[in-house]
C-alpha cells in the first residue's frame, strides 16, 4: 500500500522553492502550478510544486517568457512528450546566446589585457 503524499502549504512552497508568497500566489493564478487542494480555505500543494516553481525560476532566469514557459509545462494541451518540440526550440536559442555571450567575454578579456583607454577603441587583433 502507498503512503500518502504530504501536501505543503503555500509558505512551504516559498520557502523550498526561494520565491515569495506572492510569487506561488501570481504562478498558481496563471496556471504555473496548482494548489492540489484546499483545506480550512487554505490552499496546499504536491511537492511537485517545489520542483515546477524552480524550473520557471531557471527559465526566467536565461530569458525565457513566462509564455514560453507555460508553454512547456502545459502538460493537458500537449499530452506526454508534447513539450519536446518548444524545449529543442528553446535549446538552439540558447546555444547562440551562450555563443554570443562567450564572443563578448572574449572581446571585454581582451580589451581588459589591453592599454586603450576606451573599450570601444581597443583593437586586440592589432597587438602583437
């Protein structure tokens, strides 16, 4: 037999998840994550919850829209996998952010080893 699963309240949810109240409050409202129930009035949570808020945090975090996201983890319209096609999307978008990341701390390196006094002006290709 299966022991049941201890809902979390919604402080719980903010405190294991490191986003305030009112962030589980606004992701629960648009749909992010849901209260599994309601006990006393008081919504409570599958622990789930935790991880789904951590992921929207990382997605938020390297510029992924709040729509997007939703997108992804809208499981109901997509079915199982569905969320595969947005994902491989999203990682080719990724990949030429990190490129052109590491192209800017290639050039702001080199304008740091180098003796311009305006970083615009600083020509490594130049140096000997």
């Amino acid at each position: 037999m299966s022991r049941p699963v201890a809902l979390l309240t919604i402080g719980e949810v903010a405190r294991k998840s490191g986003v305030p109240v009112t962030t589980v409050r606004y992701y629960d409202r648009i749909g992010l994550v849901g209260a599994s129930s309601r006990i006393g009035g008081k919504r409570r949570y599958l622990p789930r919850a935790v991880d789904r808020i951590v992921f929207v945090r990382r997605c938020l975090g390297v510029g992924f829209t709040l729509a997007q996201v939703a997108d992804i983890l809208d499981d109901d319209e997509q079915g199982e996998g569905g969320w595969r096609p947005a994902v491989e999307a999203k990682i080719g978008e990724l990949v030429a952010q990190r490129d052109r990341i590491d192209a800017m701390i290639s050039t702001l390196s080199e304008a740091l080893a180098c003796d311009c006094l305006d970083v615009t002006s600083c020509r490594p290709e130049l140096r000997a």
